[in-house]
C-alpha cells in the first residue's frame, strides 16, 4: 500500500491467504484485507490516510462485484463495511479499525491525522 505497488499487493494478499487456508484453526473469519493492522487500519483505511489515491481506487475496485447485468448495462454492489461502516469481528463486536471515510474526512495530508 505505502510503495503503491497494486501486483504486490495482490501478490502478498494472495500468497497469505493461501497460508491462512492450510492452517487447520484459523484465528479470524474476517478475510485478510478487511483485518487492520496495529494502527487500527485497514488496507483501504491506510490508503486512503496517506492520500494514495491509485492504491485506494484498486483497492476498492477489488471490492466491486456485478449485482446483475442485462445487455449492455451493469449494476454493481460495493460492500460499505471498511469504506464508511465499522468493522465488525467474529464476535459480533464492533472493531476499532478506522474506516476509510474517517481517515480521508481527517485529511490525507498525514496518517497521524487518522490516527
């Protein structure tokens, strides 16, 4: 996310999840893109924090699937769940992990502003 490298990203996102998949007990349900790290950000949250605007948009648009499609014209979902709703963990709590609207209403400038 930092070196704005989006087949890196995709790279390690992939190679871990594969990790996550051979252990017999995971720890968290949650996929690993929606997990935030010490500072309470996810990986769209950390973009969107230091004002990485390609990283954010394929971040996001990793997230985009077709709701339905007829003919030329496609309706699209995006989950709202990192973006501007709260994470919620296994347990039906709510996170602290900062949403990407929190950290780009703080201003991008500095990621201690989301901090």
């Amino acid at each position: 996310v930092v070196h704005e490298l989006e087949e890196m990203y995709q790279f390690c996102l992939q190679k871990a999840e594969e990790k996550v998949h051979q252990r017999a007990a995971c720890e968290s349900k949650q996929p690993l893109k929606d997990q935030p790290n010490a500072e309470q950000l996810t990986p769209l949250a950390l973009a969107a924090a230091m004002g990485k605007t390609s990283m954010f948009n394929f971040i996001l648009e990793q997230s985009i699937y077709p709701a339905w499609v007829y003919g030329p014209v496609t309706a699209k979902m995006m989950p709202l769940v990192g973006l501007e709703q709260p994470i919620v963990n296994d347990d039906g709590k709510v996170t602290d992990a900062k949403t990407a609207l929190e950290c780009l209403i703080s201003g991008h400038s500095r990621v201690t502003k989301c901090l």
